[in-house]
C-alpha cells in the first residue's frame, strides 16, 4: 500500500509524530509520504484555524496524491474529508480520529475521547455526531497541556503521561471501556497509557492505516 499522510498544519515536529506512529502500522511493502502544510496554522486551536486546514488538506492531496492508494487525513477533528473523498474517488480516504473511534466501537460499548484545549471540545461533540457515534461516547475530556503542542526531544513526556493518565481516570469513572487519543501530538501515547491503566488505548493515526488498508482491500 502506498500511503499519503497529510498534516495541514505547519508543524513538522508533529508530522514527524504523526508519521512514526504510521510507521509502526505498516507492514513489508508498505511505503509511506509524509507531507506539512507550508502555509497555515501551525496548529488548529479553532473554528477558523480548522476552515484554512481544511483548504491546505485538498491542496496538499492534488499536489501529492498521484500514485498513493490512500490518504491519512492527519489532523484530530478530520477536517476535509468529506471533501478529498468527493474530489479523489479512486482512493481511500480516511480520518484519524473517525478511524479511531469507528475501531474502538468494535472493542466496547463505551468509548472516551481524550484530546488537549477545552476550547475544541464543541468542534470534537460535533464531528462524533458527524460520524454518528454520539450514543456511544461515554465522555469527554480535554485537559489543557499547552507544552504538549511545542517540539520537545522525549517521544513520551512524564509530564503530559501524568495529566493524560488522570483524564483518563475521569473516562473511565464515566463509564469507557475504552479510549480514543484524538490529537496528533498524542500519537505515541496509547501503549504506555494502557500499560498503565489497563483501558485499551486507540491511536488515531494507527488506526487509520489499518482501516485504509481493509478500505484497499474491498477495492481491489
């Protein structure tokens, strides 16, 4: 599978946070591009910030997406996928945080969504009643951990661990069997999240690979 990820932020740490999770859901004969946005946010903390990714995420797939088998929209609130499935039919297409949630549904009853910034919350309830998975979320959680979002040399901070792992404490007292990471900046997160708390833990952009891959599959 020839796989695009496109992160239309202007961040190239995070892309490269992004891309190691991708990596270790590839398998032999798997390729993977990596592709930021050069104009933009540098990273989406609003409504208008995600309406300029939206527009970056198309330009980055016209200019990228000849010969890929699929695209990982990664960026947490799955802006413009509805439009780059319209625009590019012949690929699959998928958002990580819609991937995430979709395969966490197929392991419990009661899924949490654990991202960072409370202002984002209302755009995060909107895309789970987008995809339609509202009676299905247990809770929400949004601490705010703005360091988080800055290039640093540790692939997991104790720090943000700590603050990750008492959100969720908070899921799982709401009842979620299980937890979807919904932000690039906490791919890398979901293994030692679950060694520590015992909840499954479900990587966005791992997620999305695997589901592009089954979505190559029925095509074929």
């Amino acid at each position: 599978m020839r796989l695009l990820l496109i992160n239309p932020n202007t961040s190239v740490h995070i892309t490269e946070r992004l891309a190691a999770s991708a990596r270790q859901a590839l398998v032999p004969g798997d390729t993977l591009t990596a592709v930021t946005a050069a104009d933009g946010p540098r990273v989406v903390r609003s409504a208008p910030d995600l309406q300029v990714a939206e527009a970056s995420a198309a330009a980055l797939a016209a200019a990228h997406a000849a010969d890929h088998d699929a695209i990982v929209l990664a960026i947490s609130l799955d802006g413009a996928a509805p439009r780059l499935r319209a625009l590019h039919p012949h690929l699959a297409v998928v958002g990580m945080t819609e991937a995430a949630l979709m395969t966490a549904c197929l392991r419990a009853d009661r899924v949490g969504l654990l991202t960072l910034g409370a202002a984002l919350l209302p755009l995060y309830r909107q895309r789970v009643d987008d995809i339609g998975l509202a009676s299905r979320l247990a809770g929400f959680e949004a601490p705010e951990a703005p360091l988080a979002f800055e290039p640093g040399p540790d692939a997991v901070s104790p720090a943000l661990l700590d603050t990750l792992g008492g959100a969720v404490d908070r899921l799982r007292q709401a009842g979620a069997q299980a937890v979807v990471l919904a932000g690039a900046v906490l791919c890398g997160y979901a293994r030692a999240l679950q060694a520590g708390h015992g909840l499954p833990m479900f990587d966005g952009v791992a997620c999305a690979v695997h589901q592009a891959r089954l979505q190559q599959a029925l095509r074929e």
